[in-house]
C-alpha cells in the first residue's frame, strides 16, 4: 500500500518564548523545576547563583528540593499541598551557597511540557534582608515597649499609631485602647489652644517641649511634660506624624504650687508687718489690715476679729462676706468664738449645718459653712478671737490654722505698745516655723532648686541641686549665674552665656521662663542636661523682683534616650536605602530618587531646559567571571566596581545606585547628553584602572563594562519608566554591537556610539 504524505518543520522559536526565556535569564527572581519526586530538570541563572548547578550533585541526595530547606517539614508540606494543585506559599530559612537565607516562594504543580509529567515549579526571592530588618524592628518595638518613660508615635491626624506600657498607664488606659484615639482626647481643653501652638512649632522646628495637664480615662487630671519630635517620610522631606515622650510631673506641680504658695504666705507676712508698723498705734486700722491680710492668706471667703464685751463677742473688724456684719454680736455661751475665749484652743468647724458648737442662725445668715478661730491674748489674758469663714465646707488646712496663729501674733503685739517687743519675739518663732516648713519641702524635691537675688547672687540651695550640678554650697554661695565654675551650653551645642539664663532673664524683665534645656559641662568631665524653669519673687506693690527661683530636672537620661531613637531611625533609613553588599544606594533608592527627581525638573524647569540623564551600566560577561573565579570572588568584584565607579560620580546631587546582580544606574538631574557622556566616561576609566583579571572575557584580558545613556526632558504627560526604558535600550544595544563601550540615546533619537 502506498502513503502519499508530507513533512512540514518549524525551526523558528516563536518570539514569546523567546522573551520569556530571556527574561528567565535576567531576572533576580529564582526559578526551579522538579520532579514529582524533588529531582532538579531545569534552573535559571538566578537559581544557580543561588544553590549551584543541582543537575550534576554528586551527593547522591534523594531529593534535591527537600535538601534546601533548614526545616525539612516545610518542604515536605509543600509538596504535599502542590500535588494537590494547589499553591504553597511559604517564607522559609533554605541552605544556599551563600549560607543560610530566608526565601520567600511559591511551589505549584505543573505539567511538563516535554514529557507531560507532574512537576514542582518553584518561584523563589531572597528576602533575607527585610526579615532581618522586621526582627529589629520587633526587638526594638519591645524595648519602646517596656521603657519607663511613657513613649508614643502618633500620624499626622494626630492618632495614636503605637503606645508603650508605662505612656498607657499614665493616661489611665492599655495601650491597645489608645491606638487610633485622637490624641485631644487626653488633654486638658483649656491646654488645647496651646498644644496646638506647640504641634505648629513642632512642625517647623522638629522638636518642642512642653507642659500641660492631661485628663486620664477616669477622668482625674494630671501634668504631664511632653517632648515631641517630628517623623518624616523616607526621604526626610514631608512629615508624617510625631513621636511623643511623656513624663508624669504632678508630683514636680504639686511641690512648685507648695512652693509658691508658701512664697506668697511670706510676702503677704512680711507685707504685713510693713504695714502694721505704719499705723501702729492706731488700733482700729491695725486691726483691717490684719483681717484683709488674713482671709487673703487663708484663701477665706471673709475674716473678722471678733473683741470680748462681757458676755458677748463684737465684730470689730471684718473684710470679704464678713464686711458688712461689723457691729454684730454673738453671745458668748451659743457661739464658737466664746468657747475659744473660754478654752483658750484653736477651734475649727467643718461644717456649721453639723456643728452643734456655732451659732447656726448667724452663719446662715452671713453665709458661712467653714470656720476656723484663734484666741488672742493681752498680757496672758484672752480678750478676742481671730476667725476666718468660707461658704464651703473643709475649706482650711494645716497651713492656714498656722497661718492664722501668725497674724493672731501680730495682733496682739499691737495690743499694746509696751508688748511691742514680745510680739516681735512671737512673729519670728512663727516666721521660723513657716521658713523651716519651706525648707523641708524643698529638701525634699527630687528637681533643683536655687534662690539667686536681685544682684544675681546665689543664696540658697536644696541638695537636689548640689548633685545635679555637681558643686557644693561653698562653691555656690555668693556667686551668680556668670561666676560659676562650668561650662553651659545650648541643645545645639553652642556656648550659653551666662547673663541669658533663665534666672537671669527673670531678674531682668520680672517675668517667668519655663522650660529651657541647658547642658552642663562638670568638673568630672561629664555633661549633665537641665531643663530650668525660673520664677520671680516680688515685694508688694513693686514691679521688680527682689528675687528668682529657679527649678531644675536632671533630663539627661531623657535626651540619651532621644539620640538613641534619631541615631537608630537614621540606622533603619539608611539600611533601607543601601544596598548590602556594595554599600551603595539600592534599588528601593534609586526608584524613589528618580520618582522625586523627575516632578521637580517638570515643574521647577525654565522654557524646557531642565535635562535629566540617566546611565545603566553592566559587567561584561560577569556570568562567565562568577563560572571561573567563584561567587565570592564575584562579590568582591562587585564591590570594588561600585567603589571606583562611585567615586567617578562627584556631585552630590547626582546618585550612584546598584540597580540589580551586576547592573548599575546613574541618576543625573540638570544634566544633558554631552555631561552624562563625560561621567560615563570617567566611570569607564575608573573601573579600567581596577585592572581586575578576567580570563573569560571576549573583549579585554580585565574586567569591562558597556553603559547605556538617556537624555530626555521631563515633561508632563512623561514618566520615569520611559527614561529608564530609553536607557535601558541602550545598554542593551551597546552588549550587542560587541560590548566594553557606551551608547548613547538622546531624547530618542538614532543612538550614537562612543
């Protein structure tokens, strides 16, 4: 029988075939294929970069694909899940040549093309780089975490993003509550106006310090002294929120408002008795000084020196809610006053709608609910009383009974003019009494604290101050700001003279200065930062101050911890930015440069003249120089390639980037055809100097490079992946036409070879 028949053959690979198998040639991402069983059939040279050539091991491994993988489960798991035809996804820890790496792959089932059997198709990336990166950040984020001082990071709505245990606590919330809470939730609405003065500094300064009162989730008000520092984007160009350190300082305010409060008891003491010796011996007008005096120290709603009269006590003197009663009378036997008369005690009523002890009806009738009363004395014999009211209840302490037995001292000393002197003995007791009540409060500070006069001079010192600063009393005792032996500075570093201290500024203007860091160079050689509020202290009636105050916390540990988060966000950004091996920029930088790059020279260009060139450059026949030296060798190849071509690289507004293996790219803004040939050139010479051998090489005994060159101008409608791609060509076209040279393209014009 014959068979008439005929024999058609196709010697052309199609065209897709043959892009998709270069692009398997030259892309980084790693491709394998196994057998069903884990037996390598086919790798790409990223692949074989990778792990070697699998298809020739000669260690007789049984499958090859479960041999990469440290924990072997997760390779058994993906072949399981890929023979059921389905995708396993996996980050893994795999054994390549480089050592052990963290991967990220997918394994599927596919069938082979050539035999129609089942085989594994891995896709693999080095992702070794980034998880290092995540374990950092983790381990960092756990030591923000636990950090005593309350540590925060808010976007730029003022959200919280994160918040650290101890900045939880302090607001009275857990962490997780507080993530997404707008931060004007925990602030004090009559602080709002200024914090939003102090975000708006903190914007165009970087960093601001300040105070304000917090409101905690049960609604309890605290202080809280807050350094916020800006957070920009990777390019360090935009802000996109802020870190916020947080300090809880109520036990600082509570000490200052003691503080000052005793402050004020004194001046209206000393005031006092200015005054008293003024009309003294007019009784009467002694008497309205000492009850204004009184209820003003006392924070009363009214006072009233009430006189002895038989059996009766008369109003003789009154001021506040009491004013306008002078010339009552209030029988002895059914008022508080008369049984202080007949006990001779200090007596103290909480609440006159309870108290059986008070005339009720009077005290409804005036509007009093709080009393406190003092006997006074002539001769020893009690002739009146000295009483403060409030119209609420609980309204007196401690301090004001002590306060009252002072002015009820003054009194009696202008009882009579003959007991002048005893009375004076009795106001220096008590003066002594309140100035060691000052004292102990201050000794007890944990900030520093120093009196300085008119003149500048120190005078006094708490111990918190002798350790901060680190001088003795001795030392510090008569000397003023400028006198002292150490070295101050400003947060920047630069010398702060000693007239512009905060106490010095005070004494000068009369007004207060808060929140101004200082640094002190000790006689250890240490530097100790300060922040320094300073307080004037004035006579009445006159308008400077005859002294200051100034309060000092050591914040030096504060400040550390603040370098330590700059210098490790410049750690993270730059590790972000470069490239591992040749500690040049990476691609993430490069694509983020020319993305930023190319919108300015659009928008920033004059009458189309703004030129931006870019250069890809390539190591000839670097596969061949892997083959034949080793990957290590290849390596520092590498480096040294990227080091000398760099350097050929002088302005710092161009960027030298590793762009991906063995490529390289050159951004160069503001520059035409003509400038980037030139670069290019001195590049090309640079490398050539290195001289480095290169057996294998088709073009030259060392090794070489060819360079692509684009020079377009940005425009709007254009995008960067258009130069890219222009330049891209060119490279590419400089490897066909024999390679070792430089081509160059022009705004797309026929490329010129050079």
């Amino acid at each position: 029988m014959l068979v008439e028949g005929m024999v058609e053959t196709n010697d052309r690979i199609e065209q897709e075939t043959l892009r998709s198998i270069e692009a398997l040639r030259h892309t980084t991402l790693m491709v394998s294929l196994y057998t069903i069983e884990g037996l390598p059939l086919l790798q790409n040279p990223a692949a074989l970069k990778c792990y070697g050539d699998m298809q020739h091991l000669d260690s007789g491994t049984d499958n090859v694909f479960l041999s990469h993988f440290v924990d072997s489960g997760l390779g058994i798991r993906a072949m399981a899940v890929a023979k059921s035809r389905e995708v396993f996804s996996v980050e893994a820890q795999v054994i390549t040549l480089a050592g052990i790496r963290w991967h990220g792959m997918d394994v599927r089932c596919t069938n082979d093309p050539v035999t129609g059997n089942p085989t594994l198709l891995v896709n693999e990336k080095d992702i070794t780089d980034r998880v290092q990166v995540e374990i950092e950040l983790q381990e960092l984020s756990i030591a923000l975490a636990n950090a005593v001082e309350g540590i925060s990071r808010l976007d730029i709505f003022g959200r919280y993003i994160t918040v650290n245990q101890s900045y939880a606590n302090t607001a009275g919330y857990q962490p997780e509550e507080m993530v997404g809470m707008d931060w004007h939730k925990t602030i004090h609405p009559e602080d709002l106006e200024m914090m939003m003065a102090a975000y708006q500094q903190m914007r165009v300064r970087g960093r601001v310090e300040v105070e304000a009162r917090g409101i905690r989730k049960d609604g309890s008000i605290f202080y809280k002294q807050l350094v916020m520092l800006a957070a920009y984007d990777g390019q360090e160009r935009a802000i996109i929120g802020h870190h916020c350190f947080m300090k809880d300082i109520s036990d600082r305010k509570q000490a200052e408002a003691a503080l000052q409060q005793e402050f004020a008891r004194l001046s209206i003491v000393i005031a006092t008795q200015q005054e008293i010796a003024l009309r003294n011996p007019n009784l009467d007008a002694v008497m309205a000084v000492i009850a204004d005096k009184t209820q003003h120290l006392t924070r009363a709603d009214g006072a009233a020196i009430e006189i002895l009269e038989g059996d009766e006590m008369v109003y003789r003197a009154a001021s506040g809610i009491a004013t306008a009663h002078v010339g009552l009378r209030l029988k002895v036997a059914t008022s508080l006053s008369g049984k202080c008369i007949a006990t001779g005690e200090i007596l103290l009523c909480h609440d006159s709608e309870t108290d059986a002890r008070v005339d009720r009806a009077a005290c409804q009738r005036i509007g009093v609910r709080s009393i406190v009363v003092v006997p006074l004395f002539y001769q020893e014999e009690r002739v009146g009383v000295l009483k403060v009211v409030s119209a609420t209840p609980s309204a007196f302490t401690e301090s004001d009974i002590q306060s009252l037995q002072l002015m009820a001292g003054f009194l009696a000393g202008s009882l009579h003019l003959a007991s002048e002197f005893d009375a004076k003995n009795i106001f220096l007791s008590q003066l002594q009494e309140s100035e060691e009540r000052y004292r102990s409060v201050i000794a007890t500070m944990t900030e520093g604290v120093v009196l300085q006069l008119a003149d500048g001079k120190i005078t006094a010192c708490n111990a918190s101050a002798e350790r901060i600063i680190g001088l003795t009393p001795a030392q510090m005792m008569g000397l003023t700001s400028v006198d002292l032996d150490w070295r101050t500075v400003r947060e920047d570093g630069s010398p702060f003279p000693g007239e512009q201290h905060p106490a010095m500024i005070t004494l000068e203007t009369g007004k207060p200065v808060s929140n101004v860091v200082m640094g002190i160079h000790k006689s250890d050689k240490t530097l100790t930062w300060i922040s320094i509020n300073s307080q004037p202290l004035f006579h009445l009636h006159q308008s400077q101050p005859y002294a200051v105050v100034a309060t000092f916390a050591d914040i030096t540990e504060r400040k550390q911890a603040e370098e330590l988060l700059r210098n490790q966000a410049e750690r993270d950004r730059l590790r972000a930015t470069t490239d591992g091996l040749t500690q040049v920029a990476n691609r993430r930088c490069f694509d983020e440069r020319l993305q930023s790059e190319w919108p300015t020279l659009v928008f920033g260009q004059k009458e189309g003249q703004e030129q931006l060139s870019l250069i890809m450059l390539d190591v000839d026949y670097f596969k061949r120089f892997n083959d034949c030296y080793g990957h290590q060798a290849g390596d520092i190849c590498l480096v040294k390639v990227a080091a000398s071509a760099a350097q050929a690289v002088k302005r710092s507004t161009d960027l030298f980037a590793r762009y991906g293996g063995e490529e390289f790219a050159v951004i160069l803004p503001h520059t035409d055809a003509a400038g980037a040939i030139a670069v290019a050139e001195s590049i090309r010479e640079a490398i050539g100097d290195l001289a480095i051998p290169h057996e294998q090489s088709d073009v030259s005994e060392i090794v070489t490079v060819s360079m692509g060159i684009a020079t377009v101008i940005p425009s709007l409608g254009t995008s960067p992946d258009e130069l890219v791609a222009l330049a891209d060509r060119a490279l590419y076209d400089a490897k066909q036409q024999g390679r070792d040279r430089i081509n160059c393209a022009v705004n797309q014009m026929t490329p010129v070879v050079y």
